[in-house]
C-alpha cells in the first residue's frame, strides 16, 4: 500500500512541476524531444540504409564467389530481386498523400519485380555448375576415384618405367663439352 501512494505522490508532485511551468518552459522541452526523437529516426534511417548496403555486398560477393550462372548465383539474385521488390512495394504503399493510387502502384510494382524474380530463374544454368568450382582463384579439389578411398593397396597396372642409358654418344654432347673438348686438343703440344 506504501508503494502505491508513493508513486501517486510522485505523480503528483510530476503534474505539480507541470502545472508551475510557464508556456516558454513547455516549448523548450517540447521542441527538445522533438529533436531527440528526429536524431533517433535520422540514426535509425542511417543505421537500416548500412544493413541494405551490407546485405547488397554480401550478395554481390556471394554472385561472384559461386559464379554468376550458376545456381548458387542465381538462388542469390532471386533472393535479392525478391528482397528489393518487397522494399520497393513497401515504399509505394507508404508514399503521400495516400489514395487508391498508392495500391495500384505497389501492385505494379510487384508483379515487376516478381517478372525479374521469374527472368532470373528462367535464365539458363551452364552444364555441371552447382556453385562449386573455383573459390578465390582456387580450383577446389574434386573427388577421389573410388579406388582410392577403398584402403586398398597395388603396385600394379603403372607405367613402366623407361630404362636409363649408361652411355653417351658424342653426337650428344652439348656445346659446352663440344668447346671443353677442343680446348684439351688444342692444349696438348
């Protein structure tokens, strides 16, 4: 019971407070929530504009990464079309003054971007591209022959080796040798 009449007493000493307070007072607070609640939605504005920006490198990076056509590429073009069709009809319902327009609008803009969304997944994917591949210029390592994961071992069916010759014809030699050779000719007297 004590809580509850002091928050009543504090009540009243805020409206008290209130009541004293001139018309110029009022103003100056007002006009200071004013731009306290514009810096928070000028903070929010910037903060929900970086998230887009963050989001279109990540997709763009991704498209790159896994190669344009592939389908990993186009999996994140249609995530994005989608993505930018949903904002784009967000904004055409939310524009002024308000009015049958704004519906007609939105819907137009969706079914264009839903016809890019469509255009993406109707674009032809290049044979065996399943977004592997290269990765950052580096080839990723295909799979090994069954016949290598089974354990087992042989020698069997390589190559023969090609034999060493012990030998050197003088129709060989190289030029250094050639002048090596002629230098001890001429050197003995």
């Amino acid at each position: 019971m004590a809580k509850k009449l002091n928050k009543l007493a504090k009540k009243n000493w805020d409206l008290d407070r209130i009541k004293d307070e001139t018309d110029e007072e009022f103003k100056i607070r007002i006009a200071a929530a004013k731009k306290t609640a514009k810096g928070e939605e000028d903070i929010a504005k910037k903060l929900a504009d970086t998230k887009k920006k963050v989001l279109k490198m990540g997709a763009d990076a991704a498209i790159k990464i896994a190669g344009e056509g592939s389908a990993v590429g186009k999996a994140v073009a249609v995530a994005s079309a989608i993505m930018n069709t949903k904002e784009a009809v967000t904004a055409a319902l939310g524009m002024k003054p308000y009015g049958p327009w704004n519906i007609a609008q939105a819907i137009a803009t969706g079914v264009f971007g839903m016809t890019q969304v469509q255009g993406i997944i109707n674009t032809p994917t290049p044979e065996g591209s399943g977004g592997g591949g290269s990765v950052g210029g580096m080839a990723t390592p295909a799979t090994p022959a069954p016949q290598m994961m089974s354990g087992a071992f042989d020698l069997s069916g390589g190559l023969e080796p090609e034999p060493t010759r012990a030998y050197v014809v003088t129709d060989e030699m190289t030029n250094s040798q050639n002048q090596l050779a002629n230098i001890r000719r001429r050197a003995t007297i």
